[in-house]
C-alpha cells in the first residue's frame, strides 16, 4: 500500500499540475483520500482537517471503513465573508449483495465517527442540557455542513439475476449504438430500479438526504481485470453500479458525472464527476477531490 499510495501522489501532481496544491493526502489500507485546492483560492483556506473511520473485521481492519477530511473556506455572499464548511469523504462498504444492512450499517458507523473526530474549531461540540457531551450519531455533522462529498466502492449491488442484467447492458450497447437512445434509457431504468443504493436513500435507511449525479454509465463493477468482460469466474457477480459520488448540500449543480471504460487495469471501472458550488465557483477558482478505490476519483468544480 505505500507504494501504491506514492504513486497516486505522484500521479495526482503530475495531471494536476503547478496550479493545484495538495491540502490533505492519506490512507486508509486500500483507501486513498487527496484534496487538492487552486493556488488561486487557497488564501481563503481557513482550516483542514483529516480522520479516519475503521469498519472491517471487529471495526479494526482497515479493509473497510472511509477517510474523511473537514475542510473550512471563506467566501462572499452580498459583499459579506462568510465560512462555508464541508466534509469529503471516501470509504469503501461491506461486500455482497446480501449484506444491505451492513453497508447501512458502515455509513451509520462513518458518519458517527466522523462527527466524533471534528475539530471544535470546525465543529462546536454538541452538547447535552446539563452541560455533559451529547452522543455523537451522525446527525449533528450532517445538518452543520454547507457540502458533503461521499464517494467511493459503496458496494451496493442490482437486485436481478445474472442473466436478465447482462442481457439488458446488452440491448443497451445496442440500442445506444443504433441512436435508439429511448430504447436504452428505459432499459437502464429497469436496472436502476433495482439499485440498493438507490433504494436505501429512498427509504431513508442510510445516507438521507444524499443526492446524486444521472447514472448514464454502465455498471462498473465486476471486471475480468484487463478486458471489458464481466465476472467470467465462478461467481459470476451480477454487474452493478458499486462506484458512486454522493452529495448532500442544496447548491450543488452537477456539471459531468461518468465512469472509464477504458480503464480495465481493475475489476472496477473508475468514476468521476465535476460539480459547481452554489457560491458561483468559477472554473478558475476551484478546488479538486479525488479519492476512492483503485483509483475512484471525483471532482468538483
């Protein structure tokens, strides 16, 4: 892993380039996490902060769980300064697609644990009305941020078989390829429909109030590595959108939001998105995230 973790420090500077400068770099086992920020804005950096949250095995391995990185900025509304605060997260769920809960579950966990480890200067601590520590579930972090970023292999999984799922990213290509593009859009309804993820933010279950970008994409998980053939082994995984960028803030405008056929040096298919902030960011005045998974990365504008 620290190999691994250089070369995506390398690799994020090199792309990046003189303009962008690295606020927060960390792992989390397989976890990667960096935030980049452009020379022009970083003056009104006010204050960055990282913390880790574990969920694997007894909540110690590090196979599973999410880095988080609080991040305060200034900005202008009606000629007034104000700090605007968020939180980028990227985590990696529990696995399979029986195991709904247990990614809720991870979330829950994620969260709670990231709202332990705030800063005080970025997050008043919650306090009960006898003056003792309120108990940390969540909530109080998620109704005190202006943005939440939260991507990565959240592993959530399509309730369909194997058979009816492959058909249907088959008749899409298809379709897509003929300019029937209703054709394939109803088709990738069908398969949405089934999408845990999806459901679970419906129902509330975890990540509530969380939105996200038009999935246009294919499903990005699982991959013979170095080919464009789903799980040929044994298995046979049913293809599934595991890779997402998740938001949460009322002034978000998602810009572009897609995944990297061509990157097949992974069973995933990374996926990245570019994100305006309700402030008027300009393309020049950004900050960057990337994180995630072998190589998930998401962006913002």
């Amino acid at each position: 892993e620290g190999h691994r973790s250089r070369h995506l420090r390398r690799v994020g500077i090199q792309m990046l380039g003189k303009d962008y400068v690295p606020l927060a770099i960390h792992s989390l086992g397989g976890i990667q996490m960096a935030l980049y920020c452009h020379r022009d804005v970083l003056g009104d950096v006010e204050m960055v902060n990282i913390a880790d949250v574990t969920c694997g095995v007894g909540n110690v391995f590090h196979n599973k769980g999410a880095i988080g990185v609080y991040l305060k900025m200034k900005r202008q509304n009606n000629g007034v300064a104000k700090s605007s605060r968020m939180l980028f997260a990227t985590g990696h769920l529990a696995a399979h697609v029986k195991n709904v809960d247990a990614r809720n579950d991870d979330f829950k966990r994620i969260i709670s644990g990231l709202e332990a480890q705030a800063p005080a200067r970025f997050l008043r601590p919650k306090m009960n009305p006898d003056g003792s520590p309120s108990e940390c579930d969540g909530s109080y972090l998620l109704k005190s941020m202006d943005h939440i970023f939260f991507a990565g292999d959240l592993n959530y999984r399509v309730d369909l078989p194997r058979e009816y799922v492959e058909r249907c990213i088959i008749d899409i290509k298809d379709n897509r390829s003929c300019e029937r593009l209703e054709e394939a859009d109803d088709l990738m309804n069908k398969l949405l429909r089934r999408d845990q993820l999806l459901q679970t933010i419906a129902s509330g279950r975890a990540f509530p109030q969380f939105s996200e970008g038009k999935i246009t994409f294919l499903p990005t998980f699982k991959f013979d590595k170095g080919t464009q053939n789903y799980d040929t082994s044994h298995k046979q995984r049913v293809p599934a959108w595991t890779d997402r960028i998740l938001f949460r803030s009322s002034k978000v405008n998602v810009l572009e939001y897609q995944s990297v056929p061509a990157a097949t040096h992974s069973d995933h298919r990374p996926v990245f998105g570019t994100y305006q902030l309700g402030w008027g960011v300009t393309a020049k005045d950004s900050s960057r995230s990337r994180g995630g998974k072998r190589g998930r990365r998401n962006r913002k504008k």
